[in-house]
C-alpha cells in the first residue's frame, strides 16, 4: 500500500503533519476529511530503502500481537504495553517500528494512526481491527480476534510451504546431481573415449559436446535464467501482467481449484474476523481486499463490493460474480437470514480450509512420485547415453 505524508489543518487552525498508508490520495483525502481535518498538501513517499523497508513476518507479528493483548488484558496502559513488546531481540525490525509507533502514541497519536504510518509491518485488517476496539473501547477483544485470524493465516501458510518443501528438495538435489555429472564424470569419459578414435553414437557424441563447451553453455544457461526469472518479476508486477498471469492459474485444470480454496478460506476468515470485531459490512469488504493478492479475485470482489453498496445481498453477490463456490454462497445466505454472519463466514473458512489439507495431501501423493520419476528419467538417461559406446565396444574396436 503507499505511504503519503500530509499537511493538514485541524478544526482549531492547527497545522498538523504526518504519514499514513492508503490505496490512493482520494482515499487519504476522504479519510483525513472524516477525521475534521483540511488537506492542505499530500505527497506519495517513496518506501525505505533497506532493513527498515523489509516487511514483518506474520509469525513474528502473531507473537507480538498476543503478547500486545496479554499485556493491555492484565490493565496496563497501551504506551507501557508497547514499551514492554518493543524488546525484540528475536525481531529486531519489527521492535524499530514498535519504537517509532511508541514514540507517536506518546505524543498524542491513537494508536491506529501511529500504526497505519508503517505499512510494512501494519496491515489494513490490523488497523481496522485497532480503530474498532478504539471505538467500542473493547480493544483486548478485537485484537483477540485478530490473533485467531493471524493464526489460522500462520497455519495455512505453513501448509502450502510444507507442500512444496519435499518438491524443492528433489528438485535442488537433481540439480546437484545433474552438476556433479557434468563437471566431474563426464569429462573422464571424454578423454577416454578421445583415445579410441572411433564414431560414437549420435546421442553420445551430442552430450559430448555439451560437456566439452560446458564453460560456455552454463554461463549462458545461469543468464538466460536470470534473465528470465527478472523479466517475469518486471512482468508480474505490472497489473496486466499479474491479472494474466492469474487467468491462466484460474483455467488450469487442478491449479484453479486449489487457488479458489485458498482464496475463499482467507476471504472468509477476513470478513468474519472483521464483522465480528464491529466494522460494517461495506467497510469489511473493502478492507478485506488488502489481503487478497490474485488480481482476478481483487476484481470480482471489487464487484461484490459495489453490489452491497448499490443494496445487494453479499449471497447474490458472491454467487453472481463467481467470488466463492456456490456451496459458500448459499451458507452465507443462511448467515444474512439467520444474523449470524460473522460465524457463518468462520464456519467457511474453516470448512476450505479443512478440504485445502485434503487436496494438499492428495497433491503430495502424486507430485512425489513425479518428481522421483523426473529424476530416474534424467540421470538414467544421461548414464546410458555415456555407456552406449561401452555396449557397441566391439564394433568400435574393429
């Protein structure tokens, strides 16, 4: 999200200056105005440049979060909580910006405007969360809620990242081998088979050469990826390039699916985690959008948003613009009936989440497999092609 810095009148002629976060100037200006405040100048600040700019880790967020909670829970003051979660040695990035955000509270800041100045630490469902328990004066409550919603974020993280942990490892370890091939074992069959004097098999002989130029053709490998891994980064950060990026996720055959899964589980904790917490339904959804990373699925929110503010059911909503399965659409239209929405929505995330583990492990069951086939197929292959002329030896010979 960018950060701004402003310059602002308060109701008594007071001029006030200070950084928040917002998704554009408009919506800063609107949001300053609903504080009383006139916007005299509002400048986009360009992010830190360093360890101050690198983002918190959510782990390292719920640790301080519920320790945050537990310290405002026994009675102390929100300026001595933050003064006691600030020590983080195990953290010391996030212990700078709890230093800074201690700073500002203690001069008269809410503590949600301390927050919203660093973004990277900070999330909009956080401060909305914050502005909420400011307002009910609940505030160990709502960042109770936080703190499930953070966890079962933590958990399903840790899931997708075990999923693809056993894959990486066969694939670094097949990189690994391919290289000890290359640089260490073929060579002796090149100079061995130099001596005979003979025609190799075609196969052979085109392997042979790869070795023998591997000082050129690695370097020009090790470019050519790179090249091609920084121009898909220029790429998909670009909104275009992200949006086609994520149509071709959602038509691939299995891939789709378990992006839909992801996203109607982080979705639906999102919303449930902020309705429950008091924040309105509209706001929710906008708010929730922050969380959302797949530009398709940004889009389609965008529309349900419009729809219940033009006065539509978020049920018709989700259902018409293909936001959540249909099996989420009619639960959360039992939710609107019922009123019970908030637990509904946990009821959703919950269920996705429960069916991500079990298309995980299904996944597991056939990519492991794959892999090790992938690998046989490979290093198989290139010993044959070596000992070819081993099999024809006699022919060679003669």
């Amino acid at each position: 999200m960018p950060l701004y810095t402003y310059t602002a009148f308060n109701s008594q002629g007071v001029r006030l200056t200070g950084e928040a976060a917002a998704d554009s100037e408009q919506a800063l200006r609107a949001e300053l105005a609903g504080k009383g405040l006139l916007v005299q100048e509002l400048k986009a600040r360009r992010a830190a440049i360093g360890f101050g700019a690198r983002r918190v880790r959510p782990e390292e967020f719920a640790l301080f979060n519920q320790e945050f909670m537990a310290l405002i829970r026994a009675g102390l003051t929100i300026p001595d909580a933050l003064a006691l979660a600030a020590n983080r040695p195990d953290s010391p990035n996030l212990g700078r910006i709890l230093v800074r955000v201690l700073e500002d509270v203690r001069g008269g800041a809410l503590l949600s405007d301390a927050c919203a100045h660093h973004p990277e630490a900070f999330e909009r469902l956080y401060l909305a969360a914050v502005r909420t328990g400011e307002k009910t004066g609940d505030l160990p409550r709502v960042l109770g809620r936080y703190h499930e919603y953070l966890r079962h974020r933590v958990a399903l993280r840790k899931k997708l990242n075990q999923a693809m942990a056993y894959p990486a490892f066969l694939l670094v370890a097949l990189v690994v081998i391919l290289a000890v091939l290359f640089v260490f074992v073929m060579p002796r069959f090149v100079a061995m088979y130099a001596d005979l004097g003979a025609d190799l098999p075609l196969p052979t002989r085109m392997l042979l050469g790869v070795v023998e130029y591997i000082y050129i053709v690695a370097p020009l490998t090790l470019a050519a990826v790179a090249a091609g891994v920084v121009g898909w980064r220029r790429w998909t950060a670009t909104e275009t390039g992200r949006r086609q990026v994520d149509e071709l996720r959602e038509r691939l055959p299995y891939v789709g699916g378990l992006v839909r899964i992801v996203i109607t589980a982080q979705l639906a904790r999102s919303l449930s985690t902020l309705l429950s917490g008091g924040t309105p339904l509209v706001e929710a959804l906008q708010t929730a959008a922050s969380s959302v990373t797949n530009q398709v699925y940004l889009d389609r929110l965008e529309q349900v948003t419009r729809q219940v503010v033009e006065g539509g059911s978020l049920a018709q909503a989700v259902r018409t613009t293909a936001l959540m399965p249909d099996m989420a659409a009619r639960m959360i239209e039992v939710g609107e009936a019922s009123g019970g929405l908030d637990a509904m929505l946990a009821e959703i995330a919950q269920f996705y989440e429960e069916m991500l583990d079990t298309r995980l492990a299904r996944v597991m069951t056939l990519v492991e497999p794959l892999m090790m086939l992938l690998m046989g197929v490979l290093i198989g292959g290139i010993i044959i092609i070596m000992y070819l002329p081993v099999f024809h030896l006699a022919d060679i010979i003669k």
